[in-house]
C-alpha cells in the first residue's frame, strides 16, 4: 500500500497548447502498470475549458463545485453541476470545461493507451464556446 499525502503532489498548471484559460490539475492516482487508471481533479477557472479532444478509453467526469459546460461534437451543450456524471464514450470528440462566470471541478477518470490518455485537437473557439 502506497500513502500519497496531501502536498505530495503539487497542483499543475494544464498546458496552454489543449486548454483555454487558467486550469489546475491535481493528481489523484497515476497507478503504475499494469494499471493505466488515470484520476485528476480539474479546476477550471471561469470562462477556462479544454481543447476539443478524444480519450482512447473514454472519460468518467464527475462534478464537485461549481457550473460547467460540456459538449460533444454535434450534440447538446450540458450544464455540469456538483453530483453530476458524464461519460464520454471512446473516440467521442468532446470538450468541457467551467461556464462563462463561474468556476467549476470535476473529477476526471480515464486509463492511458500506449500511456496517453488523451488526443488534442484544435482549440474550443469563443464562438462554439458561447453557442448555446
Ligand atoms: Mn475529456
């Protein structure tokens, strides 16, 4: 059994290239193989949000505080709010991110493919943010 206590870890500031905006990302397990279980606590600051990207073995995310928004590609925009799942299947181009005035975290839960867990594309645009 492995203690990991808090402030072991300190918080990571997620990369301009697949986000928008201020995000922290708090590790809370990177299991070593054979485990490829990744979960990470994200915050996003109001107005912040990920790229467009994909996950090879989909995406559990599970809100703690805040309003967010989450879209798949083609589908409806979702209000996230504290209690709140949502499972992205595999493939599924998504983003998600905080609302335009509020902050929001969520608990993200993915395993790795070849130790990637994500596939980045272009960045969410103010225009696809903002659309309703
Ligand atoms: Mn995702």
């Amino acid at each position: 059994m492995k203690h990991i206590p808090n402030g072991a870890r300190p918080s990571k500031k997620a990369p301009e290239s697949d986000f928008t905006g201020t995000v922290w990302q708090d590790a809370i397990n990177d299991a070593p193989a054979p485990a490829r279980v990744r979960v990470v606590k994200v915050r996003f600051e109001p107005g912040a949000r990920t790229a467009w990207h994909t996950h090879p073995f989909g995406q559990t995310l599970y809100c703690i505080e805040g309003l967010g928004l989450a879209r798949s590609e083609g589908g409806p925009l979702i209000e996230l709010r504290p209690g709140d799942t949502i499972w992205i299947p595999p493939g599924e181009k998504h983003w998600h991110g905080a609302s335009p005035t509020t902050s929001m975290t969520h608990i993200a839960v993915h395993e790795t493919l070849d130790g990637k867990a994500a596939d980045w594309m272009e960045k969410v645009s103010d225009a696809e943010y903002s659309a309703s």
